[in-house]
C-alpha cells in the first residue's frame, strides 16, 4: 500500500496471507504439518503424568506445550479458511482444506486425554491447580463445565472423526454451491453475472421494481436448489440432535450452543421472549416508513427502502479515514488498531466471483493483526460494515495479551466492540452531514439496521427451534419452508405485505447452517451495545476505562460476571426490555418528524 504526500491511501484490494504461508506450495506447510506431528506425539508421551497428585508445574508445562501446538494448528487452520472465502471454487484449496480438517481431528483425538482427565478430577484436585493457572483459568473452567455432557474417550474420539466428514463436510458443500451463485437482473445496469453481495445492494435501491426484481431473482435461484440444499439442513440438524441431544443429553439442542457462550438457557429464552414481545415497534416503525416512502402497505421487498433519493456514494479511501476519525474521537487506541489491519494488508475489500459473500473478521491467534474480508461497493452500509468488522478485529487486538485459549470473548459479548464502533460512524455521520435527505436516510437506516441485527436474528432464531425439532419429527423440505412462511407472518404482523418466495429465505442464511443458533448473539450483542452506548452519552469520559476492560478482558472471565462489573444484569427482563425503549423512543422521534 502506497503513502501519499500527507498520509496513507489504502487501496482496495485482496488481503495478503504472507504472515501465515506464502501459498500452498510453501515449503513451510509441510514443514508445519510434520512440527505438530513431533510435538503432539511429545505431549502423549507426558499421558502417565496426569494423575490427582500431578505437580502444579508439570500441569502448567504441558498447558504452555499445548497451547504451542492449539497456535501452530491455527496457522494451518486459519490459512486454508482465508484461502477458501478469497476463492471458494479453489479446488487445490479444497482439496488442502480436507487435509488439514482430517489432520486436525486426527491430533486433537490424540490429546483428548488431557481434556477428558481434566473434567474427571476430583473439585478439590482441580481447585489446587487452578490457583496456578493464571489466564488460563476460566478456560479450564470452562472444560469442567462439559463433564455431564461428555462421552468416553472412545466414543469423543469416533465423533471427531465423523465431524470431518459429516458436518463440516456438509457446511463446506452449502458454502461451496451457494457461494458459485451468479444472479442477474433484467433491464438493470451492472446487473448481469452478480455475485450476492453486489445484488444485495439493489435491494435499498430507490426504485421500488428493483427491489423487487432483486429479491425475486435470489429466491429464483436458490429455490432452484431448494430440495438440495434442504436436505444439508436436514442433515446438519439431525447430526446436531444426535451428538447432542441423544448422545450427549443436553436439555435442547439450543443448549450446546448457550453453554459453549456460557449463557444460561434462560437467559437465551428470556431474551426471546422479550424481544418476541416488542414486536409492535418494528411493526409500527413500518407502517411510518410506508407513509414516507408513499406506499400505503410496505412489501417485504421495501423494508430496507431508502426514505430519500439519496445516492450518495462513498468513496473507498476516504470511508476508510471516516471510520479511523470516528475511532479516534473515542479512543485514539482504537483508530491506531484499526490501522493496523490497512497497514499490514490484512483486509479484503474486492467484489470477485468465486469469494464469500458478506463479510468477517478472523483471528488467527494473539500474535496476529486479524484478517478482515468485506465486499465494498460504495453504499453507506458498506461504511458501516467496514466499522463493524473492523470493530471485531479492535476487540481481538485489545485482548492479545491473553492466551490462545482465553482471547476470545464467547459469541454475544463478540459483538460488543462492533456495533459500537458502528453506532460511532453513524454518530460522526450525522454531525457532519448538511444533506437533509441523507440526513434522514442515516435516522431511518439506524432502525432498519436495528431491525436486521435484532428482530431479524431473533426470528431466525426461533426458526431454528422450531425446525430442529420439526427435522426430527421427520419434516420435508416444503413443510420447513411453511414454517418459515408462518414465521415471517407474526415477525411483521399487517405491517408488511409478503409474497410467496420468501419461504425460501431460509435456505439463504448461511449461519444457521454452519454454526446453529449463533444468531442469537447478534441480538443480544446489539441489545447490550444500545446500553452500553447510553452510558457512553451520559457519563462520558468516565465510561471509557470501564468499556475498555470489557474488551480487553476478551474470553477469560465468565460473561455475567463480567457485565455484572459494568452494571449489567442480563439474567432480568428488563434490562433487555431496556434496549427496545431505546428503539422505542427512537421511533417515537422519526413519527414527531412531518411527512413530506
């Protein structure tokens, strides 16, 4: 990346890996796989050790090798997952993928008697060494929380392999169709041979028939595969419910994913039920926009519909210091960390054919800047994603001093860092914009955007429920896509009018595919950020060190203990009933606004 005379212009462009591999015939790959070998077979032969007496240091020695291993493995892990979003018809890449997934499984059943060991030990035992864990201390706590949920070794070990040829095969054959989709539009420029990512934009068009043609055309495309890609899900679902729910006895199969968050159940489901009865806000926000847009009944294809003509486009360079400006406004720490990523070109900012739609940030380990993949195209949620994204690798970074095992914050709290970064753009957006139009197009985009990240994910959450549980009632295809139907139905009520192909929208929702009831993390995150932002606004400065610990904490304490110490209590209803008055009241200012 060039410098300019004044400062640094960052191009769009795709990222770089160098920091982990230089390509697939780097000589260092072969020589990572056969330095894991020799370690791990080091680390078994440490296996008569463990035992109750087993000396403090003894245990953290092996913890410091393991953790040596957990980051090489990484490395490898890591690249072949950059590799195959830069370029998912990469068959030289798939086929490494497969390797390194097999390869995987293979060293981690043959450490699984240290995990196994660790959640048999007797509380008094475990009690003795983790006094001298340091930061690995909630990580160990964590395991110890799996002992009623877990199997033999034998049985851990036969999972693991059938892991790598059941669901994660069956992701990466979903990733791998629904990723070489092209779509096209009929009569609208630029809109032959799109990826997803460049058709999405079409959908906050101003031209209400692009719209529609936009949302038409995707469900046209993956209804075609409809019947292929239902059942992947069928499948997913029912490997989920057999390894979890009848092997391993948990209560539902949302609960695999609540204790990996370690998020009490009911907390999950009172956040469900909260969000389930705020409704009528987003309905109402609907009905408003109706009346701005001059429709009297929105169409599901309108709900992210500009209130404005309002096209502005955003340069790509200059987004980038929009972004850094509105970090460095709060925190200056946050902007250089940001920079970071541009500077060691570990962002992906390309459309291409072939790369995964959407976008992420990935951390490889605490020794890495994070790689950030985006799909830019110049709209003002591009912008915002960008924020977003950058926002995940801001957290990681801000959390680097602990372990492989404890950076990691546990899904809903991942989201703490990004959105607030985002409510931190729009925030400078809205100061700086003289644009009455695109003023008021950012005020409406703040509720659309609510929308998608909390009403949306929550919806698709009790999808995912209810279709785990109709799978293994033995549901079709046609019969899921019904529900979904139905489920759209309560979500927007008679505040929106939906056509037939949107019970097909469920098949389009990667996440519930690669990672089951994941969403929910959204909401909750976004919901928590809406608090924690209202501090931010009333007491100032003096909230800065304390949302500083949240993420610098990352993943090495508890989630309710760590909120607790920032005055959250999400185990209460109305802490979360307190975001949706937040909502509230901001949609009670755009109706006090004059409809023209």
């Amino acid at each position: 990346m060039k410098p300019s005379a004044e400062k640094t212009t960052y191009q769009q462009q795709r990222w770089s890996l160098k920091d982990l591999f230089s390509g697939l015939d780097d000589p260092a790959l072969e020589k990572t796989f056969k330095t894991l070998e020799k370690d791990v077979k080091a680390l078994e032969s440490q296996r008569p050790i463990f035992a109750a007496n087993i000396p403090e240091a003894g245990f953290l020695g092996f913890i410091k090798k393991l953790e040596s291993v957990q980051r090489r493995a990484s490395h490898l892990g890591g690249y072949v997952q950059l590799l195959f979003a830069e370029d998912t018809q990469n068959q030289a890449v798939h086929s490494m993928m497969a390797r390194v997934e097999q390869f995987g499984a293979e060293l981690s059943n043959r450490l699984l008697f240290f995990n196994l060991w660790w959640k048999d030990l007797p509380q008094e035992d475990a009690d003795r060494l983790i006094k001298v864990a340091g930061d690995y201390t909630y990580w160990l706590e964590q395991i110890r929380l799996y002992k009623p949920y877990t199997l033999s070794e034998a049985e851990e070990k036969i999972i693991n392999i059938k892991n790598v040829t059941g669901a994660v095969a069956m992701t990466t054959l979903y990733d791998s169709i629904t990723n070489r989709y092209t779509f096209d539009l009929k009569g609208v420029r630029g809109g032959k041979g799109i990826t997803r990512g460049e058709l999405m934009v079409y959908v906050r068009e101003a031209d209400p028939d692009i719209r529609a043609k936009a949302y038409q055309e995707m469900y046209r495309v993956y209804e075609k595969d409809a019947p292929i890609l239902g059942q992947i899900y069928q499948t997913i679902v029912r490997d989920w419910a057999n390894e979890n729910v009848t092997l391993r006895k948990y209560k539902a199969p949302i609960s695999t994913r609540n204790l990996s968050n370690d998020i009490p159940d009911k907390v999950v489901d009172t956040l469900l039920e909260v969000s389930r009865g705020n409704n009528s806000i987003f309905q109402r926000y609907f009905k408003l926009k109706a009346h701005w847009i001059k429709m009297g009944k929105l169409r599901r294809y309108d709900i992210y519909a500009p209130v404005a003509k309002a096209d502005k486009e955003y340069n790509y360079a200059q987004s980038i210091r929009t972004v850094f400006d509105a970090f460095h406004q709060f925190d200056p720490q946050f902007q250089q960390l940001a920079e970071r990523v541009f500077r060691e070109d570990h962002l992906d900012g390309e459309v291409r054919k072939g790369k995964m739609g959407g976008a992420f940030c990935f951390t490889v380990e605490p020794a890495l800047t994070p790689w950030v993949m985006l799909n830019y195209q110049g709209k003002s949620d591009d912008v915002a994603t960008m924020a977003h994204e950058l926002g995940h690798a801001i957290h990681s970074m801000m959390a680097e001093q602990h372990t492989m095992f404890t950076q990691h914050a546990c899904l809903p709290l991942a989201e703490t860092a990004s959105t607030f970064g985002e409510m931190l753009l729009v925030d400078k957006l809205l100061k700086e914009e003289t644009d009455e139009s695109v003023r008021r197009d950012l005020l409406f985009r703040q509720v659309d955007d609510s929308y998608a990240t909390i009403q949306r994910q929550v919806y698709f959450a009790l999808f995912e429920k209810q279709a785990h549980g109709m799978v293994m009632q033995n549901a079709s295809v046609d019969e899921l896509s019904a529900a979904y139907l139905e489920n759209l139905k309560e979500q927007f009520g008679d505040s929106v009018e939906l056509s037939d192909e949107f019970k097909w929208e469920w098949v389009a929702i990667p996440h519930i595919y690669n990672y089951p009831f994941y969403v929910y993390a959204y909401a909750f995150g976004q919901l928590l950020v809406l608090s924690l932002y209202r501090q931010y606004k009333l007491e100032g400065e003096s909230f800065k060190p304390r949302f500083r610990r949240i993420l610098s904490t990352g993943g090495s304490e508890a989630p309710l203990k760590l909120l607790k110490h920032a005055g959250v209590d999400i185990t209460k209803a109305a802490f979360w009933q307190g975001g949706f008055d937040v909502l509230d009241e901001l949609v009670k200012q755009l109706e006090a606004i004059p409809v023209k």
